[in-house]
C-alpha cells in the first residue's frame, strides 16, 4: 500500500466513524461562500483538525469543516474551507480533500470561488460558470509518483468541467432570472492581487476571471473521473485602465451579497441530478 493510500484510510477510518452513508455529490465552497451550509440537512459535520493529514485553513471566512447531510434529498459532502497553495500547502495537501471525497462516493463535484472579472462585460456580484481554466500556479497536484489506483498518469482535461452539468446550470439561472455569465478562469499562485500589467497580460491569454483556488482540485477531480462543474462569483473589477484599489474586506462583502444567487443555482442543480 502507498503512502497516500495508506493516509487516505486512516482519514476514512474517522469519517467513517460518524457515518456510513455514501455522498455522490460533493461541493467545495469559496471566500465569502459558506451560506449554502445553511440549506444543507446537517446530520453530521467533522472539524478539519480532526480528520488525519487534512490541512487547517488559515484565511479569513474559511471555518474549516466538513459538512454531511442533505440537499433537495440528495446526500452531500461539503468542505466548508478550502486550501490555497499560497497557505504554504502543497498541491498534494491542497487536493487530499478532493482524493477523500471520492472514496467516499462522490462522483460530481460542485466547486466555488470568489474571483477579479477581467472581461470588460462582466460586472461585480456576476455569476460566471466555468467552461474551461488555465493553470498558472506554477505547479500541479499530478507531479510525482502516478497512483494508478487513483487515475491515469495522463488523464485528459479536453472537458475539465463538464459541459452538461454546465448546460444544467445555465437552465437552472434561466429558470430563475439569474443573469450568469460563461467563461475561462485562470489560477495564479497569490496571495497578492496583481498589478495593471499583470491583468492585461492575463486577460491577452484568454481568460475572462482570475482566481487563487479551484483548478488544482479541478485537475485531481478529474483525474479521479469525476465531473466537475464549477461556479465563480466575481467580487472585484480588474479593468487596467480604470483599476482601483479593494481590500478583503470588500471581496468578502462582495461574495457574501452574491452568494445567495449561488445557492439558488446549486440547489437546483442538485435537485435535478
């Protein structure tokens, strides 16, 4: 048995101890994101700490717990917190989450993430799904040793996020007069905010947002034959020519006053899995 097996089941043994049950859905929410914990039918929730080998998150509005329950009567998992490689995690920490879900029966993942719009048409407090991401982290949870009990050492990432769920949710934003937007979303490694130049680079590579989190885990999702559909929320402005300074504060106000469009949207499409 590997390393990473081996520590996969001893975080299962815990989990186990406080359900059995299997949870096909699992969601990742983002800075500013945790409201949709208060639609979850809790029956049971773990703090990080004490679950083996998972990380502690260490930025402001992450609380750090993993949720079990029901939404619309379906079984959900949800990490109330996520990992951000500029915590001083690695890729591999950052993703553990993502390898334990599955083991505990999750085949769609639902992810969340507060982020900048760099296209001009988008505006603050816009809902983006994500049909495609760009990784510029500078690093990938794939490197290293290939558990092939896992997933290949090659997997494909043609669809990253997957074009039905995708399709399911525009539905859903339609249904309920929810103005979304569809675009790319690319990953620096942060923490800082970038520059005027950074963004008119970032935004000539063909990225339409720009985030911190959500392609690594994306990327072991995928790798592990989920599929995976991703939700942004646009918090701040990223237009070079009329940038103006933010501060978290806001970014998390920004979120928090958006995120029940969010709710709304997931709960629905968990409803119609």
């Amino acid at each position: 048995m590997s390393e990473l097996i081996a520590k996969i089941d001893e975080s299962l043994k815990v989990i186990r101890e406080k359900t059995d049950d299997s949870y096909p859905i699992g969601i990742i929410l983002g800075t500013g994101l945790g409201g949709l914990v208060s639609e979850i039918e809790v029956t049971h929730e773990i703090d990080y700490s004490d679950i083996p080998h998972f990380p502690l998150s260490t930025v402001e509005s992450h609380s750090g717990k993993l949720i079990f329950g029901k939404v619309n009567g379906k079984n959900v998992v949800a990490m109330q917190g996520r990992f951000h490689f500029y915590e001083g995690y690695s890729m591999q920490q950052i993703t553990y989450p993502v390898r334990v879900m599955k083991f505990l029966g999750v085949e769609t993942l639902i992810v969340s993430n507060a982020c900048g719009g760099m296209n001009p048409v988008y505006s603050r407090g816009d809902i983006m799904i994500m049909n495609d991401h760009i990784n510029l982290i500078g690093d990938n949870p794939l490197i290293g040793k290939n558990e092939d009990k896992l997933g290949p050492r090659f997997p494909d990432m043609s669809e990253p996020y997957d074009k039905g769920l995708s399709e399911l949710a525009e539905k859903v934003a339609l249904e309920n007069k929810i103005k979304v937007q569809k675009g790319v979303y690319i990953a620096v490694a942060g923490p800082n905010l970038e520059t005027k130049a950074e963004y008119r680079f970032l935004r000539a590579t063909g990225a339409d947002v720009v985030g911190m989190s959500t392609v690594p885990e994306n990327i072991v999702a995928n790798h592990m034959g989920m599929k995976v559909l991703g939700i942004s929320i646009i918090t701040d402005e990223c237009f070079p020519d009329s940038l103006k300074e933010v501060n978290m504060q806001e970014i998390i106000e920004t979120a928090v006053q958006a995120e029940p469009k969010m709710t709304t949207i997931m709960k629905e499409v968990i409803r119609q899995l």
